[in-house]
C-alpha cells in the first residue's frame, strides 16, 4: 500500500477527532490482577495504546502516530512449544495463565506473535512503580530474547533499513518492538476492556486465532498489513466474534469500503465497553433480535451483556529515561458533535464499568429481575420476531437463555464472597497491631 494511504487514517483521525494529551490514570487499574483473575478463570483484555515517542539518542528511533495500537490479552491461553511456540492452546496450570497478542506489520511470516504471561507482556519484568531507566530497558529486552519471543518471526527487510552497520538483525527485532509487542507500559498509556468468556468460548477463541496464522507459518502465503483492510482491530474484534460476543467486522473489502468503514483503537474499546454492559442486551428478547447475542446464548451458553466487563487504564511508565510520556490517542470521529467523548466519558464515570464489585452487583440486579419476570413459553411466541421462527427454536432459545441467566446468578454470589474477601484481607492487614 502507498505511504499516503497508509498515512491517511491517523491523519483523518486527528481531522477528526481532536488532538489533546490523554490522562491515562482514569480511572485506573482499580482491582488487583489476582482480584480478577481469582474471579474470572478466563477473560479477554483488548487494549487501545497511546501513540509511541522515543526520546533521541538512545538505540533505534521510534516515533508512532496519534492512531495509536491495539493489543489484547487472553488469560487462559498459552503458546506451545518448540517449533510451536506461535500456536495457542489452553493452558494446563503449570505455567503462564495467559498470553498477550500483538499484530504488527514487522512481520512477514506471521500475522501476530504470542508473548507469555502478563509481566513481559505489560510490563517487561518490571515491578509497576520502578522506573525506567536505560539499564532496565535494556534487560527487557534481554529477558524478551531470553524468552524467545521472535524465535522462527521473520520481519520485512525494509524495517532493517535503519539498523546501524554491523548491528545483530537478531537484536534489532527487540529493540524496534519494544512498548508495541512487549513491554507496552515502557512507551505507551493504554485503556483496556477487560471481558470474561467461558472455557468453549476462549477455546474458539483460540481456534479463529490458530487459523489466521496458519498460512503465514506455513509459508504458503506472506503476511502484508493493511491500515484499512485488515488491521491490529480487526484481529481482536473478530477473534472475539468467534466467541459470539459481536458481529465479524469483514476484512479484505475494496479499499473505498474498508477506508469508509475500518476499526481503530480508541473506537474499538469504547464499542466493547458499551456492548459488553448494553442495558438493552439485559432483554432477552432483544438478545434473539441480536444475531450475535443470540449466538452467544445458543452456542456458547453465555449471556451477551456480562458480569465483570470492566474497563482499566494505565499511563506510560515513569520516570522514564526512554520515551515521552505525554501521549495523545484519537477517536475516529467528528470533534464536536460525535458522540465517543462523551460515551467515554460516561464509561470512566461509572462505578458499575471501572470496579469489579460495583459491576458485579450491577449485574446481579439486573439479572435478579429478569428472573422475577420471567414469563411462560406462550409469551415469546407472541413476541415480534419470534411468531416467524418454530416454537421448537423460540422453546431451546428460551430455555438456554434461562440456564444461562440461573448461572450467572449463581456465579455473581460466589463471585462477590471472593472479591469481598479479597478487599478484606489488605484491611485486617493494615489496622493489625505489630508484635
């Protein structure tokens, strides 16, 4: 693809969306990770990132635009082993609960790489308050190495083009990605939408996952990124389609198509946030409206609108001898009149999105009185929509829907007694007298 087109996005986004720095502590990464994953044994994490700016003078120079990445989590999901290191599978409880996926047009043959566990992958194995310093950046990179994160990744030669003469190309794979696959608090802020899944539905998660890096290991065909047709968003966005959480967002249209119509960051987490606590999807028949939700329901035994679907934030690490941390990440959309600022807004603001008890109780009332009206099979069949389909389908619908909704009900008691008891264990801690 032509620079200018590929450049035209970010650009349009600025147009478009505005320009300010982002204060990325809003509103914080408010429940502790063994909180959460204690809670919810499977979840995934889509992450918009801040635009990247490296100070100069300091190893390669890395300037992104106000576009920014889009990474995700998936807790319960591992990479394999030897020459599959880049092939996902559920993890077998013996070592990392999790994997973080990065799409980056590095590569050639691969359309993401699999990087193990949470600490390299946020953080690159550094306690949360240290700083950054030019020491510790560099033993990020040596544990990154260590771990073999790009063993068997080629990337195009065109990004080898500013390497300095005589450099390992090995090394330089490492030092070009830093804070865009690994490491992304070193040179990033980033707001994440944290959304538990069931085990068959991390399963098709890694199955959709498995399949789009097929034939680029393979060598059958060579990876090419496209801002528009096929970018970081749609990878994520689809990956969690396969798990019935939304409609596909096609990749591979025209170029017109995908230029009017293409997922980007900052959208892409307030669109997970907003479907994952969608009051409408609180209806059940609202969800057998919704193809996807009722999707969800049928295949997955999960309901659509999802207890524990919490948004978090973090800023760029600091002190940083590294990157600039006052970072801008930009919303697709008309500055004035659009309205993503103020749904972002509304997500920040509310307890029930960025606090884990506050949604679950959210959650539970909601599911409690949906219960208490619950009504007879006779009912839905009169329902529009529903008079169409065989009252065999509207019947397994229902009943499936009603499984799932005494599930959740369920859960989100066992769930609250954890995350209570987890609060209380700091407090007993910090008014216990000394010895």
């Amino acid at each position: 693809m032509r620079t200018w087109v590929r450049r035209a996005g970010p650009a349009l986004a600025l147009w478009l969306g505005g320009c300010a720095v982002v204060d990325f502590a809003r509103p914080g990464a408010t429940d502790a990770e063994t909180t959460y994953a204690g809670t919810f044994a499977y979840y995934a994490e889509f992450c918009a990132l801040s635009q990247i700016r490296k100070k100069p003078g300091f190893g390669a120079e890395v300037v992104g635009e106000i576009g920014g990445h889009a990474v995700f989590y998936l807790n319960g999901a591992c990479r394999g082993t030897g020459p599959d290191r880049q092939v996902l599978r559920l993890c077998d409880g013996t070592g990392e609960a999790g994997v973080g996926i990065s799409m980056n047009e590095h590569f050639r043959n691969a359309k993401w790489v699999a990087i193990p566990g949470r600490d390299i992958f946020f953080d690159g194995g550094l306690p949360p308050a240290a700083p950054l310093t030019r020491a510790a950046y560099r033993r990020t990179q040596d544990e990154a190495r260590r771990l073999g994160l790009y063993d068997g990744i080629d990337f195009h030669p065109r990004f080898f083009a500013a390497m300095p003469a005589g450099a390992d190309a090995e090394a330089y794979k490492y030092e070009i990605s830093v804070a865009t696959d690994y490491a992304i608090s070193h040179g990033r802020g980033r707001y994440c939408a944290r959304v538990p899944v069931t085990e068959p539905q991390m399963r098709a998660m890694i199955g959709f996952l498995n399949a789009e890096n097929a034939p680029y290991r393979s060598g059958a065909r060579e990876f090419r990124w496209s801002l528009f047709r096929d970018n970081c968003i749609h990878l994520a966005h689809n990956a969690l389609a396969a798990a019935g959480f939304w409609q596909e967002w096609p990749t591979n249209r025209s170029l017109l198509v995908s230029i009017l119509d293409f997922p980007v960051p900052k959208n892409e987490f307030v669109n997970l946030m907003r479907r994952a606590n969608d009051p409408a999807l609180a209806d059940p028949i609202a969800v057998w409206r919704d193809l996807a939700a009722r999707r969800s329901v049928l295949e997955f035994g999960q309901l659509p609108a999802r207890p524990g679907a919490i948004a978090l934030s973090w800023p760029a690490r600091e002190p940083n001898a590294v990157y600039e941390t006052a970072l801008k990440l930009v919303f697709y959309d008309e500055p004035h009149f659009g309205p993503y600022r103020g749904w972002l807004e509304a997500i920040l603001a509310d307890p029930a999105q960025v606090e884990l008890e506050a949604n679950l109780r959210h959650h539970a009332r909601l599911a409690r009185a949906q219960q208490a009206g619950w009504q007879p099979l006779s009912w839905w069949l009169a329902q529009p929509g529903m008079r169409e389909a065989s009252a065999a389908e509207v019947a397994r619908f229902r009943d499936r829907y009603a499984e799932a909704l005494g599930r959740d009900v369920a859960a989100m008691d066992r769930q609250l007694t954890l995350v209570q008891r987890a609060r209380a264990v700091p407090a007993r801690l910090a008014t216990a007298r000394p010895f």
